[in-house]
C-alpha cells in the first residue's frame, strides 16, 4: 500500500446528512460544501427482497428528494467498496441527478476475483470502467470548494477506500463504532494484517476528526450512531485502542472472523457492486438473473 503525504484542510468543515437503511444497518450520507449548492452522494443502498426477486429504491428517492428540495448540484456518487451486505443505488441516482460514480482502483483486483467466482464471461470488464473515476491513494478531488482526499485502506477488500472531505473522514467498513470494533477480513482478497495497517493509518489522523461509520449495528442494544472521532476511537475501540499490537490484532481478527456466517445478501451485492450497481445483462428471455454459487464462498 503506497502512501503519499497527508495534506489535510480542517477548517472546512463539511454539512453532512445521514440515511439509515434498517434492513442492512448501512448509512448513507449527503456532504455538501457549505459554501456552495455543490454535494457528493456516499454508500447509497437498493433495496432487494431476495424471497420475491424485486428491487426498489425507496431509500435513493429519500437522497434524491433531499437534494432536489434544496437545489443541490451533485457531483459526485462514491462507494468506500465493494459491499457485501447491500447493493449500491449509484447508477439510479445518477440517472436522476447526474454526477460521477467513483470506487477505489483495486476495484480490478476484486472483479477478477468474483468475476472468477459467477463464472462471469468475456463481457464482463475487468478494468473498472464500470465507474467514471477509479481513486489510488493519495487523490485529490473536490466538492464545490471543498478539499477531498482518497486514502487506500485495504484489509477488509482490497478496494477499500477512505475519504477525507474537510474534517470528515468516511471509513466505510474499516472502523466500526467503538463498541463494534473492526471489519472483518476473511473475504476473498481480505486481509487482517492489511487491516491493522491501514487503520493505524486513520487513527494517525488529528483526534478531532470525525469518522462517519458505514454501519452500526447497535451492541447491547444502544442508540444509533454514525460517526465518532480518532480520539475516541483510540481510546475505547474493542479491537484496536491504543495498546493493542498488530499481532494481538490479526490473531483476534482471524479467529473471530472464523465464526461469522456470510452476509445475508453478500451473493446479490457482490455480483451487482462489482458493476458499479449495474444489474447483470438480460438473458435471452428478457429477464435479468442472479447466480448463487454452490459451496464456493
């Protein structure tokens, strides 16, 4: 993992607003820059009954709504990675609204791994042109005026990317809550090890940054909450406060990653994530099929 210096711009402080999709405990998030009607879309989630095989969008509409009735200009619709555990709303959201879709460029080395595992055929690109924008690590780009920043923080997939928006951080699966812990990292291409490092390098960043969580899956039953600092962080996560050794972590991390079930929906959103939220081609008959590998994952 390259690292390039970490130029950072704290006193713009981003608006954000947060969208809590109950079924998969994801959040999205809309960040505008205050100064501008300029936004970015972050983690948006389709909805999917698997029992029935139909696909909504009641929570997309709830973002779009929200940025039509304030007359926002959106720029950009990022995913931190490859879900395993929704599928991604960003190609109806930019058919609506326009903007570009971005993912980390390690987006190819997880295409041709499940591209591999569905048996996916010469028609499926491996290249992440899929996405209009593939970030590595250390890019810059922005909101309106607002300094954004790409970082690479594999571990959970290789893809994994966290993004710095002023004195935000959005960490996708890499932090959870501090009660929550860590990501796991037993995905094919994961690795617990890769994990510990890139997320020291998030606990390196000021402690009063915000970190703005993908998920929270309410521990004991607790209030929902979406976003922490470092400082809090690294004083009270359960699996990597300050302390805690890279060995001591990859050893807890693999053993309890040996204990987790798959996520409920990991074989739909991975096979429509990895193409960007695009659903597979149609078959000859007109309808579009999701595969589920036997005794693969």
């Amino acid at each position: 993992m390259g690292q390039q210096p970490i130029q950072l711009n704290l006193a713009q402080r981003a608006e954000i607003t947060e969208f809590h999709d109950v079924d998969t405990s994801t959040f999205s998030y809309v960040v505008r820059d205050p100064h501008s009607q300029a936004c970015a879309v972050i983690d948006s989630v389709m909805e999917i009954d698997t029992a029935a095989g139909r696909l909504s969008q009641r929570g997309a509409d709830r973002i779009i709504a929200f940025i039509r009735a304030r007359q926002l200009q959106l720029q950009w619709i990022i995913e931190t990675h490859v879900h395993a555990d929704h599928l991604s709303a960003a190609p109806y959201i930019q058919q609506q609204l326009g903007g570009k879709i971005g993912i980390g460029a390690e987006i190819t080395t997880v295409q041709n791994t499940f591209g591999k595992i569905f048996n996916e055929g010469t028609e499926f690109a491996r290249d992440g042109s899929q996405f209009d924008q593939l970030f590595n690590d250390g890019d810059h780009y922005q909101i309106g005026g607002l300094d954004c920043l790409a970082l690479h923080t594999p571990g959970h997939t290789p893809a994994c990317m966290s993004h710095i928006i002023g004195d935000a951080a959005f960490v996708g699966d890499t932090l959870f809550m501090p009660d929550g812990g860590t990501a796991r990292a037993d995905f094919p291409g994961g690795d617990a090890r890769q994990l510990f490092q890139s997320i020291q390098r998030l606990l390196r960043l000021p402690d009063e940054m915000r970190l703005f969580m993908c998920h929270d899956y309410q521990p004991d039953g607790r209030e929902l909450r979406y976003h922490t600092t470092v400082a809090e962080q690294k004083r009270s996560n359960i699996h990597v406060r300050a302390g805690v050794s890279e060995d001591e972590f990859v050893s807890m991390r693999e053993a309890r990653d040996a204990t987790l079930g798959m996520p409920r929906l990991i074989l739909p959103s991975l096979q429509v994530n990895m193409r960007a939220g695009h659903l597979p081609r149609a078959d000859s008959n007109g309808t579009v099929y999701l595969k589920m590998p036997i005794n693969v994952l």
